[in-house]
C-alpha cells in the first residue's frame, strides 16, 4: 500500500471523527472501528480496481490508529513494555529508555511534528505551554508523564520527556521476585507500613523511587483510607479507600494556582488514614513534617544520593518555608517524624536494587540526626545491618515480634 493511499485512509477517519464529534484520545476504540470501516471499504474499492490492494492491512491500520488516536511516529515505543522513557532532544534526536540503558533511536521528526505531538498530549490534561509558561507536566491519557521545555528557556528546540509507568511491582514481595530486594528486608519494610512507620524513599532519577513508593503502598491494611497529593498523577495504589490530589497550575490571569503545599494541608482535612507525598522538593517537605507530627503516618519520595543525604535534604528543605521556620525547629522534627528512610540505586547495568535502609532513632547529637543501619550493601548484596527501627510498640501492637522479623545485629 502506498504511503499516499494510507494519508488518504487517514484524512477520511479524520473526517469522521469530526463528523461525529468523536474525541480520539478519549475514544480510542471508537477510532479504531472508524478505520476498520475505512479498510472495509478501500478493499471493495480495490475489488473493482478503483485502488490498489493493500499490502499489509494489519501494518495499515496501526499505522492510522496510531496516527489519529496515539502520538503517531512515538506510539511504538510508548507500546514496547522495555521502554521506561522517550526523550527528544531535537527532532532529529529521538531517545529512549529500554531496561534502564539509554539508546538513540532512528526516528525522525520535524520541528511541526514535535509541536504538533506535544499539543495533542496537552489537550486532555488541560495544561498550557507558551511564553508566559514554557515549562509545563502533564499526565497522559494512559498514565504516561509529560514535561516539556520550549525556547527561549532551552536554546532552539522544544524538549521533551515522556516518562512510562511501567507497573512491575504492586507489593514488596513483586520486588523479591524482580531481585531489587531480600525476603527479609521485604519482610521488614511491609511489617513496617502495617506497624504506621513514616517512611522516605530516596533515590536519583529514575532509580525506582514511584515503582517503591506503589509497592510499600500495597502492604497498607486495606480498611486504611489513603490520601495521596503529587505534582502531577502517577501514583497506581493498589489500595481501596484512596483519593488523589494533584498540583494545578495558574491560569493565563496568575490565579487559581494549587501548590504542592496546599495539597497536602487539604489532605489533612478529608480523614486520611495515611498521606502519601509523590515526590518532596521544596518547602512543602515542613507542611509534609507537621502533618507527620500530628499523628497521620505517611511516605513520600525524594531525591538523594544516599539515605543519609537524604536525611540532610529534609533537614533544609523545610527552612524555604520562610526566615521563620529555624533548624531548632526542623531538625528535632525530622528526627522524630521520620522513621525509615529506603534508599535506591540504578547499577550500571541499568538494574534497580535497594541499596540502604536506615532507621532514625529520633535523637539528636550536636545538632545531626542519629541514624542505624537496619539493611546495608555489603559484596554487591542487601544485608543484615547492626541497627533497628524505632517505635518498638507499634510493631508489638500488631503482633510482630521484631527479634523474629530481623534477628540480631549483623555484623
């Protein structure tokens, strides 16, 4: 089939989905029975001789689909389960993500084409790129996160990221399974959702840190309610009783914008059992704190090179709250809201595997906070560390027994 025959195709699905009203991001299956309809007809058509026959209907027709109801040249790779991450540099850059290596792909596009790409994904979210906001994160209609970056912030071409969530792990023992942890270490971490630890995740990009988060989520007892506040959705909880919140960005006027802050004191107000924080940043890691310290066992993520800079990271990110807000303040409260931090490693290789675990005991010696290692990596393996999590009771209260659970130290 030629390529004019299939643009032929494409313009009368085209004209019926305008037709009929028909939204193609939305309604992908009614897309796809316009151009089997299409295809019907070109091949009555190609009976008589009036066209050509087609060579490959199957090909022909993703092609079209992919064309009208997906991001046409990028949709195979958004379809391959290997590919985490597609990134364009310019357009004739093209790269992606497969099993944590990263590979410069053959696609072409063009300048028109990139853009033309980037609306089309923007307009289900709601969410504006222009000028006067040149950055923008948006969700997909299939999960999928955008982020893209327009001239004059980037030198001459729109960038753009389309991160997959590629939902490998939905409990800690799917992680044993994947090899990224012990049984034992997964034993722990679930005994210590169930027990109502507070929990941090720490990692560098793309290290894990969301599949980790979903899966810690999934050893939340299911009569818990789970309030959950991101910048943009892509948290997948495996959870009943659940509410998502995200961020909204300011309209063209500067108003009606919702921060990350205000998420997460709204969240204290809708009888959270437990409040998960999709990624802390900035100076919503104090309000994350106080709602911590009032009772509501929660998680979140950040970003860190070590469990213990992590620790660190949470001791100064509350201080952009304001000049009011002091360590003397902030350092004690870490110590005593956060008890576990889990922290991730990518390999060279392109393998997730945790790298730490590390306890705080909620004590305070000249100002730093003191830390255990309950897992630690030793001849490329999690191991047994010689220290233990805090809040003994609480475990005791659900009936676990710590002593069993993690023995005595290791060495």
């Amino acid at each position: 089939m030629t390529v004019d025959a299939a643009a032929l195709i494409e313009s009368h699905v085209r004209d019926q989905i305008r037709e009929r009203g028909v939204d193609p991001l939305r309604e992908s299956e009614v897309v796809r029975a316009l151009v089997e309809e299409a295809l019907e007809e070109w091949d009555e058509r190609a009976l008589v001789g009036a066209v050509s026959p087609m060579v490959n209907r199957e090909a022909t027709a993703k092609t079209v689909v992919d064309n009208v109801a997906g991001l046409g040249p990028l949709q195979r790779y958004l379809d391959d389960p290997e590919i985490e991450e597609i990134w364009i540099n310019e357009p004739s850059q093209v790269y992606v993500a497969r099993l944590g290596q990263s590979e410069l792909t053959t696609t072409m596009l063009t300048a028109t084409q990139v853009r033309d790409l980037v609306e089309q994904m923007l307009k289900v979210s709601g969410r504006r790129l222009d000028l006067s906001s040149p950055f923008v994160d948006a969700t997909l209609p299939g999960g999928e996160r955008l982020h893209a970056v327009i001239p004059d912030v980037t030198r001459t071409h729109w960038a753009v990221n389309i991160r997959k969530y590629v939902a490998r792990a939905r409990h800690v023992q799917d992680l044993v399974d994947l090899g990224s942890l012990p049984q034992q270490a997964a034993d722990f971490l679930s005994a210590s959702v169930i027990a109502g630890l507070n929990i941090v995740v720490s990692g560098a990009t793309q290290a894990g840190k969301t599949t980790m988060l979903n899966a810690l989520a999934g050893c939340i007892p299911p009569r818990e309610r789970v309030v959950t506040c991101e910048e943009v959705f892509e948290l997948k909880l495996a959870v009943r009783d659940v509410v998502a919140l995200q961020c909204r960005q300011a309209s063209l006027e500067g108003t009606g914008e919702i921060p990350l802050r205000r998420l997460v004191k709204e969240a204290l107000r809708m009888r959270p059992s437990r409040i998960i924080i999709g990624e802390v940043r900035e100076a919503e890691a104090l309000d994350m704190l106080i709602a911590l310290n009032a009772g509501v066992p929660g998680m979140c993520t950040i970003h860190a090179n070590s469990a213990r800079d992590a620790v660190v990271k949470l001791c100064t990110l509350p201080l952009l709250a304001g000049e009011n807000v002091s360590d003397r303040f902030v350092v004690p409260t870490v110590a005593s809201a956060i008890d576990l931090v889990v922290h991730l490693d990518l390999d060279h290789r392109g393998k997730r595997r945790v790298r730490e675990i590390i306890g705080l005991s909620g004590r305070i010696e000249d100002g730093v906070v003191e830390l255990s290692d309950i897992f630690k990596t030793e001849a490329g393996g999690l191991v047994r560390g010689s220290g233990f999590p805090p809040h003994e009771d609480r475990f005791a209260h659900h009936g676990i027994v710590l002593l069993d659970l993690l023995g005595g130290a290791g060495s």
